[in-house]
C-alpha cells in the first residue's frame, strides 16, 4: 500500500477528471489518493507521499506557468520517490500525437525541465464550447475548424481514451 499525491493544474475541469479516474483507480486497488489542485499544493504533506503524479492541461500551446515553477521548487522531493507526469491537450486526438514521443507539447516541456518522471503519458482534452469566454470560444472555434475538429457552437466532446487513463494508472501502481 502506498499513498499517492495527485496534483492538478486545470482550467475547465478536465485534467481534475482525469485525475479524479486515477485516483478511483488507484484506491481500489488498495492505495490512499490525495487530489491537490496545483494552486494548493504548497500544502503537500511530503513525508506522507510515497509517490507523486502530475498532471497539467494546455492551453494557447503551454502547461501553466505555475507548474514549471512547483516543479522547479520541488525538484528534489519529485526525483526522491517515484514519479509521474501527464499532459492534456487536443492536439492529442490526432493520431500518432497522443503519445510522449509524438507530442509537441509533451516533448517541448521536457526540455524545459531537469526532473525525470517514472512514468509519463498525454491525453487528449475536451472541447466544450459553452463553458468558454467569447474570445476563447472564437479562437478554438477557428482551430477546430483549421483542424477539421469540431465546430458547432454547442459542441461538447471529450475526446479522452479512458482505457489509455486506465492503462497510465496501472503503471503508477506498479512504479
Ligand atoms: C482557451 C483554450 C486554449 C487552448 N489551447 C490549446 C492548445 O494550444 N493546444 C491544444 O492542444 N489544446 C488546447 N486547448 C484544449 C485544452 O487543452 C483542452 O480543452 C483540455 O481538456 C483543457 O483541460 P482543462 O479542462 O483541465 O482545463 C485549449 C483550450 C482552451 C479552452
């Protein structure tokens, strides 16, 4: 049994979702989860934390600054335990983007960064118009369309593989 910390950098929910399945997942086979959205996690009980995830959406082509920035501040305590890090991004729908070595964003972060985790996956996002400012709505809109995604004003699709979610949390078990 070991307890995993889980921390997520989010904007409309999605990546907290995702983390939310681990966490399911991992508690079921027997282990303590804790959900800590990024902009709490200075709060982190470290000792108590045999092993630590993160995952962090894009958006306009970039993780959060923030999380660079927890990253950097705890370098040492993430290499001290077994690790893990995923993005989120649509960019990921697209095939042969949706894993580390395919995709940009995954790929350009890393080279950002010292820190080496156990284990690393990218999911593809979701689109969900509604929940969008005009401004955003408007420019993901026209992505979409750039990009044959979908382009209805109402559109809501969440283009997550929920096996791939499945699969990532049986190697942080196993890590
Ligand atoms: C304003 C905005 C900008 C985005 N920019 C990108 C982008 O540059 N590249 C990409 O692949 N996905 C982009 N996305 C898609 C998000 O990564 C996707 O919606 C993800 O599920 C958001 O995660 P969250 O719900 O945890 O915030 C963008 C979404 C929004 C709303």
């Amino acid at each position: 049994m070991s307890r995993t910390c889980i921390v997520y950098s989010t904007t409309d929910g999605h990546t907290l979702e995702i983390c939310q399945r681990l966490g399911q997942l991992l508690a079921s086979a027997g282990h303590p989860v804790e959900l800590i959205a990024l902009d709490a996690a200075s709060k982190i009980d470290w000792a108590g934390c045999d092993k630590i995830v993160i995952g962090a959406r894009i958006r306009y082509g970039k993780h959060h600054p923030d999380v660079r920035a927890f990253i950097e501040r705890h370098l040492d305590r993430l290499q001290a335990r077994p690790s893990a890090f995923f993005s989120v991004n649509v960019v990921a729908r697209k095939p042969g983007k949706d894993t580390v070595a395919g995709n940009p964003y995954l790929q350009k972060f890393l080279k950002t960064i010292t820190w080496r985790p156990t284990e690393l996956a990218v999911f593809a996002g979701k689109i969900d118009y509604k929940k969008y400012r005009l401004g955003d709505r408007l420019m993901i809109r026209f992505i979409m369309w750039l990009t044959k995604g979908p382009t209805q004003p109402d559109a809501c699709v969440d283009f997550t593989d929920w096996q791939a979610v499945e699969a990532f949390a049986a190697r942080i078990d196993r890590m």
